[in-house]
C-alpha cells in the first residue's frame, strides 16, 4: 500500500498558521479580540470611546497594564500616549509601537 502525501491548501495553511500563532500566544491572540470588539465602526481604529472599551476588556483578562488604567480612570492619559501622531485615533499599529517601547 502506498501512501499518498498530504496537500496543503493555501487557506489550510493560513488556518494553520493563524491556529498556531493564537496558541503560541494567547495573550496576543485576546488583544486582538478585545479590539475588534472594541471597535464597534469596524474601522480598525479605536476613538476614545472604543478604546475606553477595549482598556475594560483586557483588564477583565488581567492583560497589560489595563487593570491600573481603569483602577486610576487613566484612559485619556493612555489614549493620548498610544496616540503619537495626535489623529485622534488608536490603530494596532500604534498599540505594537507602544508594546515595543
């Protein structure tokens, strides 16, 4: 009996790299739900609203710093931090920068 070798798909393989970047980091993986939640305008941007939102969520799932912000009612001071270029708006870029920093 000869086996016949597995082909992977393109879509299988993003599933599956996806699929192992969420359980290599799970932190990461909630981050990225929380925001999506968040922005409620779907428009990959959080405005203060949203990001008053998505500061709650992570601190409902102990990520970051979040608990401190909400504990001390700091989300402006955050926002305007993640914020550097001052648009009014905080995209996934600007939390990676800020994660970085």
């Amino acid at each position: 009996m000869t086996l016949m070798p597995r082909v992977v798909t393109p879509v299988a393989l993003v599933a599956l790299t996806l699929s192992a970047l969420a359980h290599a980091n799970p932190q990461r993986a909630q981050l990225q739900a929380n925001f999506q939640a968040a922005d409620v305008d779907k428009n990959e941007q959080l405005n203060v609203a949203e990001f008053k939102t998505f500061i709650n969520l992570n601190a409902d799932h102990k990520l970051g710093r979040a608990a401190s912000i909400r504990r001390f009612g700091m989300y402006t001071k955050a926002f305007k931090e993640i914020d550097a270029n001052g648009d009014g708006v905080v995209t996934k870029e600007d939390i990676a920068a800020q994660a970085k920093q």
